[in-house]
C-alpha cells in the first residue's frame, strides 16, 4: 500500500500533529510506503518540519504550496503534485487542510490515484465568514468534494455541516478522533517549581487556554470576563498558551481592564511541554468560535482536568456537559464566568468532572487507535475499489 499525503504546512497546530502521528504512525508498518507531501512552514505559529524530517525519506517539500491565493503559485503547486503523483504512484492520496485538500485532490485525479481522501480537520467555510468568501469557500468545497472518494471527521459536526452544504452522501463520511500520545498527559502533575517559576502560587486556580493569539480563538471574551472573575475569586490566573498577531493587543488590554497581574502570556510553546503545563491548570477553557475538534480539550482531559467550551463545531463531543466539564453556547459570557466561578470553589466537583474526562480520552484518543483506524479504513476503502 503506498500512501501520500498532503498538507499545506507544518505549523504547530491540532491538524498538523494529526497528520504526523498519521504519517510516523503507517511508516512502522512494514506494508505501507508512505510519503508526505507539504508546502514551506511560515509564520508565528512554529514549525513541526523537524519531527518528519529526521526519518529518511519521508517528506517532501512542494515549495510553491501556500496559504495565501496566489494563482500562478497554485498552478505551479498543482503541477509539483501531479510530478509527484507520477513519482510516487501512490494508491491512496489523503489531503489535509484548504489549500492543500483543493490542489491535493485535483492533481491526485489528474493522474488517477484510485482512492482519494480528504481529512476535514475542521470547517473551511461557515458563519464565522462573510457571505462572499463563505459563498467561495463552500463553492471551492463542492468542487473538490466532487472529486473525493471519502471524507475522515475529526467530529461528527463536521460531517454535518458539510452534508448540509451538499457535499459526498452519508456514506462518504467516517468519523475518526484526532489521537495523541496520552502517556504525558497522563504522567502530568501540579509541579510546585513549575508554579514558582511562572510566578504561581500554591493556592492560585490557574485557567489554562491553549490557542493561537489570532482572531476566532475567541481570547476577547475571556477578558470580557476578567475583571468580574477577579473581583469574585482574588486567586484566579489566566494562563494563556500560544502566540500570534493579537498577543500585543492582549497585553495591553490586560493593562487597560485592571488585570495585568491575572493574565500570564506564555508565547510559543513547544508541544513537548504542553503537558507540564496542563499539570499545573486547574481547569481548561476553549472559546474558539472555528474549530472541529479542538486538540486541547482531550488534552486536558487526559491530564485529569475539567474544560470549560462554548458549544461550538466538535467540542461538544468531548466537553460533556456535566460529565467531563461545562458546555456552553457560544457567546454566552455570563454562563462562561458562572461556570468558572463554580469550578474555583468546588475541587470535589473539579476531581469528578477530571476523573470522567480522563477515563473518556483514554479509551477514545490514543494514538495507536488513530493510526489503526484510518489504517483500517484504507484497506476496506481500497478493497471495495477492486
């Protein structure tokens, strides 16, 4: 079985660590030749290149694959894919992201891959748009859709928007939970040096975020809040983990509202100490107002943590409302901080809603999973194209 795949860059991101997990994962078994395939990584959000790079022959740079639209570098993009294709001759060609899922699935028909694949990490069009660009986006969705063979869902939510938009049928959709290694977040603790070091005290409740500093991650709203929050529990920190263009407009709103002290700015954080820093939260919120299912929540699940999530895409198929945390409609700011209120005075209810989420990711989100079912899921998608 030879498998490429596509993505438009390696940033530091839920979709891209997806993928490498995907990709490292099928390159341990003996009958898969896989390849991926990725445009440069650029921008503030880092880079996961290094963790592909350092296994012999297993990426490949499309240097013309941008995020931007850029019309003559796309069609070079294309052209590089349909090179590649050639190369390569994958059975299975599996895109990731909009950019890539559009020229990825094109070029892979061009040369009559027989099983194309598009992983919907999350939604590429949708109300957090303006009409226009949502009328593209889904236009440019339909397009490539009808040139797609399966679809895989990191949540059933997605599936659900996109057949409402007319793309692929029911049976074209397989809903597969975005796997990570647990064992870290599993082994996390409430390191008192950590603490120390981040200027914490021992009784302060810490709430974690872990997103980009960029527009639709929903940040405003926690500083909506903040000045309330403070006055009725004097302990609390935000721990915001992430970087972006906004960071600067966060600190100086921390400023204005009062809160500077409150508000904890970590930057760009490798992954590989993400769990450490979930050790130390007392509780995770995810106010993301675009996501399909976003990363941190079962990450912080799995460290025995209760979350706190507007009900928006796929949270809610992880945040369990009163099972694993709060579910919240979106924009919902006076619930937000009630929610948030309840968890820093009842650590019994904090350690149940903890424990139930733990055991949920536990047996949902293991890595080995996510690599067996989509491996699982090639084999009958390819057999029942003989």
């Amino acid at each position: 079985m030879r498998v490429a795949h596509v993505i438009t860059r390696l940033i530091v991101g839920g979709a891209q660590e997806n993928t490498l997990a995907t990709v490292l994962g099928l390159h341990q078994k003996k009958e898969v030749s896989v390849r991926l395939y990725s445009g440069p990584t650029t921008g503030p959000e880092g880079s996961l290149e290094s963790t592909v790079k350092s296994v012999e022959g297993l990426f490949q740079l499309i240097s013309n694959l941008v995020r931007p639209v850029n019309p003559i570098r796309d069609f070079l993009a294309y052209r590089q894919l349909v090179h590649e294709f050639r190369q390569f001759q994958p059975d299975i060609v599996h895109t990731h992201s909009g950019k890539a899922g559009l020229i990825g699935r094109l070029a892979a028909k061009k040369v009559g891959v027989p099983l194309i694949i598009h992983s919907i990490h999350g939604p590429s069009f949708g109300a957090f748009q303006g009409s226009v660009a949502n009328a593209i986006f889904s236009e440019a969705e339909r397009f490539a859709g009808a040139r797609t063979d399966h679809f895989i869902t990191v949540a059933d939510a997605m599936k659900t928007q996109y057949l409402a938009a007319g793309i692929g049928r029911e049976e074209n959709y397989t809903q597969i939970f975005s796997g990570f290694d647990l064992n870290p977040f599993l082994a996390s603790n409430n390191s008192a040096t950590l603490r120390k070091k981040l200027g914490l005290k021992d009784d302060d409740f810490v709430v974690g975020k872990i997103a980009r500093l960029f527009e639709l991650k929903g940040h405003e709203h926690l500083f909506s809040i903040a000045p309330n929050l403070v006055r009725r529990i004097p302990n609390i920190r935000f721990l915001l983990v992430g970087d972006g263009v906004l960071r600067e407009d966060y600190e100086r709103l921390a400023k204005r509202i009062g809160c500077e002290e409150n508000f904890i700015f970590l930057g760009l954080v490798p992954p590989v100490e993400i769990p450490k820093l979930v050790g130390i939260m007392d509780c995770l919120v995810h106010l993301s107002q675009r996501e399909g299912l976003p990363r941190a929540l079962p990450q912080a699940m799995a460290a025995a943590k209760p979350v706190v999530a507007f009900d928006c895409d796929g949270a809610g198929e992880v945040c369990l409302d009163e099972q694993t945390g709060s579910l919240i409609p979106a924009g919902d700011l006076a619930k937000l901080e009630e929610s948030l209120v309840r968890l820093a005075k009842d650590s019994p209810l904090r350690q149940s809603l903890g424990q139930a989420g733990q055991a949920f990711v536990k047996e949902k989100f293991s890595v080995e999973r996510l690599v067996e079912d989509q491996y699982q899921l090639y084999q009958r998608l390819l057999a029942g194209n003989d």
